[in-house]
C-alpha cells in the first residue's frame, strides 16, 4: 500500500499524519467544539453544498453540487471560514467551504475511528449541513452526504460560469472598472489614467479601444469611469464553453468508489440490511415514495452500488424508469411548495396550470355546465367529452429540458453503477475489490477504468426510455412532466391498499394513451371547477327556483319533476323543499309528493 500518498494542497500532510496527531493531541486551550475542529482533522475531498431551510428537519433538501477530487482537510478549512479567508482549490472557482470526509482505504481502521467521532460524525456534518454546531439528527445526516456526494461525483464534467464568475472578481475586483453609460464590466485600465493617449492606436493589425465593449461609452478621464462591482454580465462570459464530455473523469470516479468504500464501512449492507430491503423494493415495482421510507431516490443509488448482492431486476428498466420518474416527482413537488402553495388543493391547482401550459390546454377546452335547472349528465359522459386532442408546445415551460436536468443525472449514476454492478460479479464482488483498494490505487486502476464509457448521456436516456424517434422522446418527456406535477405527492403515486388515493399503479409513462389520460384530468379539474360554482350557486337560488317552475307546472309535470328519482328523498334538499314548498298550494300536487316521500315524512304531513 502506498499509505500517505494523498495529502492536503493546504497543510501539504497526509491522511496519515493528520490521523496521527489525534493520538497526542491535548485539548488544552480549546474552548470550543469549533476550536477542537480548527485544530484536529482529517484529509477529505472539497464539495459544493446548496442548502435549504429543510435541512435541518430533513438532510436530504439539500444538494452537493460538485466533489472536487484534490484532497483537502477539514482543519485548514474550518480554520479559513474562521478567518474569512479563502481558500482556492488548484482548479480554480469557488473557494472550498465544506469537507467530504469519509473511511479511507489506506488507514481504515484509524479514519473509521475519526469519521464515526463525534467532533467529524456530529459537530463537523452539522457544520457542513446546518451551519451550527449543534444540530446533528442522526447518522441520516451522514447517509444524506454520501449519497448526494455520489451523484455528484458521477456527472461528467463540464465549465462551469459560477467558475468563471469567481475567477474574474478574484482577478480584477478592487482594480477594474465598469462603464459608467451601462455598468459592463469588468474593463481593465491598469496603469491608465489618460485614456485617450493611446485610444484608437493601431498596433500591428490591432487597434487599441478604451471604450465600453458593450454601447461604446468613453471618458478619457478615469474618474469617470465607476469602479467595478462584481457582476459579470451575460455577454462577458464563454459562449457555448460546455465541454462535450460522455461521463464522469477518472479521479472522480475514483472518489466514487471511495465513497461507496466507506459507505459500506459505516452501514449493514447485506441481505438483511435496510439498504438491502429498498434494492428489493426496487426490483419488485413497488412505489418508492417517501411514505415508502425512501427519504431520497440519492438513497437508492447508494443503495444499488454498496450492498453486497443486488437482487435481480433490480437495474432493469422498469425499476431504472421508477427511479427517474420519482426524481421527477420529487423535484416537482418542491417547486411547487417553493412557490409558496401549503395546502393541497393549491398545490394541485398550481399544478395543473403548469401542465396545461405545456399541453395546450385552455378552459375553453373543457365541458360546460347545464343550465342551473338542468342536471348534469354522468361523469363517463362528461369524459368522453373531454377526450379532445392536444398540441405540445414548450414555449411557457420547456418540459423537455425540465425533465432532461431532472433525469440526466440519475442516468449517468445508474449508468456507471450498473458497470459497477457486473464489474463485481467478474472480479470478486464487493469484499475483493474493498481489499484492493486497501491495496492501493493501481490495484484496483482496472475498476476506474472499466467504468469510463463513450456512451453519450443523450442517448442513455432514449435507451432507459426506450423511445425510437423524436416524436416519441417529446410525448414520454411530456408524459413524465405531466405525471411529475399532477402526481407529486406520495399519497397520489400509491395505492388505496398502501395508503393512497390511486385506484390501480400510475400508468407507464411510455404509453400514449398515459398523457392522453392525463389531459383528460386536466379538463375534467376546469370541469369540476365549474360544477362546484354552480352548485354553490344552486344553494342559494335552487329552492326558490324549484319553487317557482313547480308552482307554474301542470300535475302531469310536477309528477315528471318527482320522477328524477325512485323516491323524493334521493333529490337534493334545495329541489326537495322546492318540490314540497309547491305542493302546498295544491292538493294533487302533495298527494303526488306523498306518495313518493317516506313512511314517516308522509304520516307526519298527511292532511
């Protein structure tokens, strides 16, 4: 094993040698869990956190946006936040606020010890998740870290504005300028305070422009010219800069493997374990909500890569479809609670707009109601009615790209570990390639290597949709926005016997009459909409209503008008008091009202 082989670019010392100094180290002098953080430590890998204000109830909202795969420790960090000092991983960006630290194949034993203490395990994952040192919850926390890691590492990489962003003010903040007409910036007149001197020169075939880039402002005084204040517009940045990249680069799929390397050290991965169970409710098509005890669909793709035998069909396509359409549901959901619906029925109403953007649909689509005397014909009727064609458009909500950001990540994830998956039945399984990697890296190089693939991520997510064409991949796009947003909740993608409100399984989103269904609810929604304003109207006008059309009508019609039902009591209450109300003018009338009334109603008011 080459031991100490990784170090820290800011302390320049080994896993190795930062575990060793746990061994003597005297908290004397250290007042706080912040100071003991400050001073002991241990060598893990940058990451980009995004928090919410759920975090602290629920680890999972939350996202780890990049693992950079240069090895830092948590002491220096904590030390830079302390300071405020920034501190710049060698690829550039962002300045490193939060450690992944994880059990390190080259001091198992020792890193197992630091990462389960609880200075790492609580007060430094609470630091990492909640910003506070005293909000751990429990080893959740822990999990929420390695699984979200792991679907960052598995992303190809790619150049990043946020990047270039970060660099641009680290180089010219506090020294450039910006157009005091338009506020473009940053413009660089370093060691240039008579502008016009040398503007407009012709150097070679170059000529020397002082003005602004973007509307052509100029001053030759640099007083005129307003310092710069940090945003970088749109037009400053790369265009078209996204490297064409197929998967993830080999250093982060060795962070990958090393992230499942200490997950299986910190949880049961057997057949008996939970991680276990949520791979066999996976492979059985079972719903894998969140009432389903599936805080996260990251949690199943840790799951489907750590466990020590995944069972079968478990990485097939209509558990892989399960997993995408459930990140689709997820994300869903909280956009809509982002927009600051609480209460279900706005969710839902919330909802539907959205979906009816995309699928064409406007009110004018849907059924009308009757007259307000008019009763409304049966609902199969009223659906049918509703079975009118509609047009995709993404002009409003670009459902395609929705979905394609929803779903892509998750397919590179599954991706590489369904290559894991039959790399290990070749090699060993999980207990060889775990020795190797005590090993050290060329003993295992063979895994890192395997896992590269040229398969474009595009045509992964046609092959895990299995569509043929265009026209194809834009319907089931749709179709799994559409299901996402109308279905988002756990208790509208289960079952009544597990808890639900479905009737039967939410429908394959592959299927074309799957969308068409969904269109329908839509219309029917505007449709029951508009029965409900009729009959809160009906409450307050259709007594008085009933009243009058019954006292004008003949017998024969008044006995036609109790006919709606096998007896008096099936009607409303407002036609009911109407029909009564009538009858009291005319003998024939209540005998006819009588006689289709109940025993006890008819003794009572016989005359």
């Amino acid at each position: 094993a080459s031991m100490g082989c990784r170090k820290s670019y800011v302390s320049l010392q080994s896993n190795w040698e930062h575990l060793a100094e746990w061994v003597d180290f005297s908290p004397e002098g250290c007042n706080t869990e912040y100071e003991l953080l400050m001073c002991l430590g241990t060598v893990g890998y940058p990451m980009e956190v995004e928090r919410r204000d759920a975090t602290q109830m629920n680890p999972y909202a939350m996202n780890v946006t990049r693992i950079r795969a240069t090895p830092v420790d948590t002491a220096s960090v904590a030390t830079a936040l302390h300071s405020e000092q920034p501190v710049v991983p060698p690829e550039g960006g962002k300045a490193v606020e939060d450690v992944l630290i994880l059990v390190d194949p080259e001091a198992p034993t020792a890193s197992k010890l630091a990462v389960s203490s609880l200075l790492l395990r609580e007060t430094y994952t609470s630091v990492v998740l909640c910003r506070d040192l005293h909000m751990f919850t429990g080893n959740s926390m822990v999990m929420a870290l390695h699984a979200h890691a792991l679907l960052a590492t598995l992303q190809p990489p790619g150049q990043r504005t946020d990047d270039v962003v970060q660099h641009l003010r680290r180089q010219f903040l506090g020294r450039a300028y910006q157009c005091a007409g338009c506020g473009y910036g940053p413009i660089d007149h370093f060691a240039c305070g008579d502008l016009e001197a040398h503007h407009g020169e012709q150097i070679g075939s170059s000529e020397i422009n002082n003005s602004c880039p973007r509307c052509q402002w100029f001053s030759p005084d640099i007083g005129d010219w307003q310092p710069w204040d940090g945003k970088v517009p749109e037009e400053a940045l790369p265009q078209g800069s996204e490297v064409e990249a197929t998967c993830a680069t080999a250093a982060a799929l060795e962070v990958f493997l090393r992230i499942c390397y200490s997950a299986r050290k910190l949880w049961k991965t057997h057949d008996q374990s939970d991680l276990y169970q949520l791979c066999q409710k996976l492979a059985n098509w079972e719903s894998i909500t969140a009432a389903d005890d599936v805080d996260h669909p990251v949690k199943l793709l840790l799951a489907l890569a750590i466990v020590d035998d995944l069972p079968e069909a478990a990485l097939e396509q209509v558990p892989a479809l399960s997993l995408l359409n459930e990140q689709c549901a997820r994300r869903a959901h909280d956009e809509l609670k982002a927009m600051g619906h609480k209460e279900e029925p706005q969710i839902m109403n919330a909802a539907r707009k959205r979906v009816a953007t995309f699928l064409s649909i406007s009110s004018s689509s849907a059924p009308k109601t009757q007259e307000l005397m008019t009763p409304e014909p049966s609902r199969p009727c009223v659906r049918e009615e509703c079975c009118a064609e509609f047009t995709l458009s993404d002009e409003e909500f670009d459902y395609k790209k929705w979905v394609k950001d929803s779903a892509l990540p998750m397919v590179h994830a599954l991706r590489t570990i369904r290559t894991l998956r039959a790399l290990l039945q070749s090699r060993g399984g999980w207990k060889q390639l775990e020795k190797d990697m005590e090993k050290g890296p060329q003993a295992y190089i063979d895994v890192v290597q395997a896992l590269q693939t040229t398969k474009k991520p595009q045509l992964d997510l046609a092959k895990w949709l299995d569509v043929k064409g265009p026209y194809e991949a834009n319907r089931v796009l749709a179709t799994m926005a559409a299901q996402a947003f109308l279905h988002q909740s756990s208790k509208l993608r289960r079952t009544v016997d597990a808890g639900g409100a479905l009737a039967e399984p939410l429908p394959d989103v592959r299927d074309g009459e799957t969308l068409r269904n969904l269109a329908v609810d839509i219309r029917m929604a505007i449709y029951d909409e508009r029965v409900a304003r009729k009959n809160e109207e009906w409450a307050s006008k259709g007594r008085m209503l009933t009243l009058r059309l019954a006292a004008t009508a003949g017998v024969a019609e008044y006995e036609a008008m109790l006919g709606r039902a096998t007896h008096v009591h099936g009607l409303d209450k407002y036609t009911f008091w109407g029909l009564w109300d009538a009858s009291k003018r005319d003998k024939a009338k209540m005998s006819a009202f009588l006689r289709t009334a109940n025993h006890g109603f008819s003794y009572k008011h016989q005359p």
